[in-house]
C-alpha cells in the first residue's frame, strides 16, 4: 500500500516537476507567471495529513532545490516546504469546512503561495542570497498570487482526482 | 495511540526539518555531491527543456506578441513617424543636391565671363492665368537688384527683371511671349531676333537675308548698351530647325533654350558686366562622341600537311 502510494505520488511530482520545467518555466507571461508545481504541492498538502503533508513538501522542496532555475542553497525549498505543507495540512485536516470547500481551498493555497515566496525571500536573504529590487519582487509576488487565484481552480479538480487515486480517500469537493 | 501517532507526527517533522538544515549546511560548505546532485537533474531535465521548446516556440511567439502589442505598435508609429521624417528629409536634400548642382554651373559660367552676380532662389512662378512667364525671386533691391538686369541660370538666359521690390523681384522669362532678345549666332557672328512662343522653343528671325543658319546653331546674346537689360555673350539655346519658306524675305529658325524652365531651383542676376566682350567665350561645347573601336581579326591559315606534300 504504502509502495503503492509513493509510486502514485513520485511520478505525479514528476511529471509536473517536468512540465514546469519544460513548459511552464518557457514561456514569458506577464507578471512573473506561476509554479503548477508549487501549486501541486501546496494543493496535495490541503489534501493530506499533516504527516503525508510534510513528506510530501519535503520531495518537493528537494525537487525544486534541484531544479536548474534555483539560485538558493540545496536544502532552501526543502526547509521552507516541509513546514509550509505541515501547517496547510494542519490548519484544514479534519475541518471538513475547509477541504469540502473549493473556495477556501483556492484562497488558502493562494494565501500559502504568498507566504511561501515572502519566506523563501526573507530566509534567502539571511543566507546570503542577492535580492532584486523591492519592485520587482512585489510585481513578482503579487503576480504570483493572482496567476495561483486563477490558475488553482482550473488544476483542483484533477490534483483532487489524482489525490483521490493515489490514496483512495474517495474524497469529494 | 492517538497521542502516540501525534508524537511520531511530530517527530517525522523534526527529522524532515532538520534534513533540511543539514542539506543546507552541505551546499553551504560545498560539498561536491550536491553539485553533482544538481547537475545530474539539469542533464536529466535537458532534453525535456529542448523539446519544450520546440513545441512552445510558435506558442511563446504569439504570447509574447499579444503582450507587447501595444508596445509594438507605439514601436510600428514610431518608426513610421522616424520614416516619415527622413522621407522629407531626403527630399530637401534633394532639393537641395539639386539647388547646389544649379548654383555650381551658374557660378561656372558666371566665372567665365567675369560676371559679378546675385543668385536667388526662385520662390514663386507666375500664375498661369496672368497669361505671362514669370518668375519671382528672394533677392530684391536691398541686395542691388535693378530693373532690366539680366537673369541666367547655369545653362544659359533666363530672363530679364522686370519687376524690383526691397526683398524680392519679378523676373520676365525668356518663354514670355512678349519678350525678345537680339541674338547672334556663335562662329558666325550673324545677327537676329529671339522671340518667346510661351514655350520652351523660340522663333529665332535672321536681319540679314544673305546670311544662312543651320541646325545645331549657337545662339548667344548680342548685348544691350550699358548691358541692360542683355549682358553680351550668355548662352541662349540650339537651332533645332530652319524654315526656308520661298516668299520670306530672311531665314527664320525655331530654337529650343538651353535653360530649363520647367526646374528652375536657384538663379543669377547679373548686377555688372565686364567691359569687355566675351565674344563666344561661353558658348556651349558641342559634345564630341566618343569613338567606338573597332577590333581587326587577322587570321593567317596554317598550312595543310597533306597541302604541303604534294
């Protein structure tokens, strides 16, 4: 079962680790643009527990730590995805209020993403990190938000099927 | 056992956390595993990047187009503007070439003949329904133009100042039906009328009825006393043909101008003649052609062998 799980999970990760990579992360839009797999992530955690939820952020972190385009230290994503997935998985498992909900799902994921850039920033900056101007990386955080508002709605019901398949949770939203 | 799946929960958390800081103290040392690690997923990841790319370019193109529409379409007005801008500039220039080549021939025949010249720019022509050829020029009195004064151009006569104001004069052409001017021929040095037709030729009527003109002719003006209102010697057009009619008492000619009327840019007023004549100093050279080579071929044949043994 748990091999199950963790081959279903893996090569999810995977593929959208891929197609961020190869697709997403090719084409210039307007405002930054987005992560799919950042918003994966995040979605997955509102889905797990907050166990699967740590895990789950701490293969993505290193996956995102090992993507070409990170500029921070291995290990950055990791710490930074691990905590984030814990506590969106905290904060809604078992409140049915907020995982039945598509909308507060959406908000919550948007809200984390957000969080997620501010603390990769701040924590980038105590390691050493060079920063861009505090335009462009407002223009790039709130871009960010407003393509995850749009983007999360589009992706959530077939993150919540596949969630759906790998742990057979028969969860409905 | 609730508490005790919470503590192994928490537990997986702090282990997870502290992985973390450790793989960021191993990057931070520089560790060569972690670049390995890193390298090897860029070499993982390269030929998915490389496809994506060929598949996402006509798709980034359009994205890309449709966000810098407006701004390529400031960029399109803009370097229709800039184009629009250098058009005209290059017409003036033009003009300008033009007004320059003009000015340099006036200034060589002027040169030549010792003339002390004004040159104006021509700013307007005459209306056409005043039924006259004119002229008016941006030189007036205040630059010592005077009524009757000669007006050339580099080719030859333009015309005469009819009309002097503080800063600009009316000149009458040498096309103005009303105007006439004595002329002599070139070489021959026989004498006649030129009389304007209204058009680039003129009637060209002969005084001495012994006398012959032929096609190609010089013409050049005979001059006037003082050299008002004709200064002796300029250039005034060719003989294009010769009318013999069987009453006419002289030969008359029609002559074709060596001015052109129709761009006229930049002209002279000659304010002061020499004393002296310069007789056909300024007339035209006829241009002589060039002569064509002609190639000789000379063959010198080989003898035969079975020629040479008979």
């Amino acid at each position: 079962m748990f091999l199950r799980r963790f081959g279903i999970t893996g090569t999810i990760f995977a593929l959208f680790f891929i197609a961020q990579e190869a697709i997403i992360n090719q084409i210039t839009f307007p405002a930054g643009g987005f992560s799919i797999f950042l918003i994966l992530t995040l979605l997955w955690a509102a889905l797990s527990t907050p166990v699967v939820a740590a895990a789950v952020g701490f293969g993505a972190g290193i996956l995102l730590d090992l993507s070409p385009s990170t500029s921070g230290p291995l290990g950055h994503w990791t710490l930074i995805l691990v905590l984030m997935c814990y506590a969106i998985a905290f904060f809604s498992y078992g409140d049915e209020n907020m995982r039945g909900n598509p909308l507060s799902l959406i908000l919550m994921v948007t809200l984390a993403q957000v969080i997620v850039l501010v603390s990769y920033l701040v924590t980038g900056f105590l390691l050493g990190i060079t920063a861009t101007s505090l335009s462009q990386t407002l223009t790039t955080i709130i871009g960010n938000a407003i393509w995850t508002l749009v983007v999360t709605p589009i992706m959530l019901p077939a993150v919540a099927w596949l969630h759906d398949l790998a742990f057979d949770s028969r969860m409905r939203i | 056992m609730r508490n005790g799946g919470e503590n192994r929960g928490r537990l997986l958390l702090v282990i997870l956390i502290v992985s973390s800081l450790f793989l960021i103290t191993l990057d931070l040392r520089g560790v060569n595993v972690i670049d390995g690690l890193r390298s090897g997923t860029h070499t993982a990841l390269s030929p998915f990047q490389r496809g994506g790319n060929v598949l996402l370019t006509p798709v980034k193109n359009f994205v890309n187009d449709i966000t810098h529409l407006g701004r390529t379409r400031n960029q399109i007005e803009d370097l229709r503007k800039q184009n629009q801008k250098l058009r005209e500039q290059l017409i003036l220039r033009k003009n300008q070439d033009g007004e320059i080549e003009q000015l340099k021939s006036i200034l060589d025949l002027a040169g030549t003949a010792r003339f002390r010249i004004v040159s104006a720019k021509v700013i307007a022509q005459g209306s056409s329904l005043a039924f006259t050829r004119t002229i008016t020029i941006d030189a007036g009195s205040g630059n010592g133009i005077k009524k009757n004064m000669t007006v050339i151009a580099g080719n030859g006569l333009v015309g005469v100042v009819k009309e002097v104001f503080a800063n600009s004069a009316l000149v009458m052409l040498a096309t103005d039906p009303a105007f006439k001017v004595g002329v002599r021929i070139a070489g021959s040095q026989q004498i006649g009328i030129l009389s304007g037709l209204g058009s680039s030729t003129a009637n060209l009527q002969l005084l001495d009825n012994q006398t012959t003109i032929k096609v190609g002719d010089i013409l050049l003006a005979r001059g006037s006393i003082n050299s008002q209102p004709f200064v002796p010697g300029v250039p005034v057009g060719r003989v294009t043909s010769v009318s013999n009619a069987a009453g006419a008492v002289t030969q008359s000619a029609t002559v074709r101008y060596f001015a052109n009327f129709g761009a006229l840019g930049v002209v002279s007023v000659v304010v002061k003649a020499p004393k002296a004549d310069p007789r056909d100093a300024l007339a035209p050279v006829k241009p002589v052609p060039t002569p064509i080579p002609t190639v000789t071929v000379f063959v010198t044949p080989t003898p035969t062998p079975s020629a040479s043994s008979n």
